[in-house]
C-alpha cells in the first residue's frame, strides 16, 4: 500500500494491519514521512535481495 491508499482506509475492527513493502526498504523513517507528509525515497528494485553493497542500509532518513 501507498500512504494514499493507507489514509483512505477507515479506521474500524477490520484494519488491524496496514503493510509495506518496498516503500519501508527504502525509508527506514517510513513511519516519520507519513505521519508528516514528508516526500518518500523510491525503492530501487535492482538493488533489493542481491548480493552487491548497494542497498537496505545506504538509503538516507529525510532532512527537513
């Protein structure tokens, strides 16, 4: 889900769990961003589950 997609869920007994995916690789502050509307890093999919050095740990928190 997208944080749009997540605000249009209404809050009720059947949404106890809201998931991401490649957003929170990306921003390891996924959480912060939404809560503040803050711009949300693409996830770089060449990146995700390989072997090389780039990748889960080099992506940067958000700087206001």
């Amino acid at each position: 889900m997208n944080p749009q997609a997540v605000a249009a869920v209404p809050v009720s007994r059947w949404s106890d769990l809201i998931a991401f995916d490649y957003p929170l690789i990306a921003n390891p502050d996924l959480p912060a961003l939404i809560a503040n509307n803050w711009p949300i890093n693409p996830a770089d999919p060449t990146s995700l589950y390989g072997a090389a050095g780039k990748g889960y740990t080099d992506f940067p928190t958000y700087r206001p």
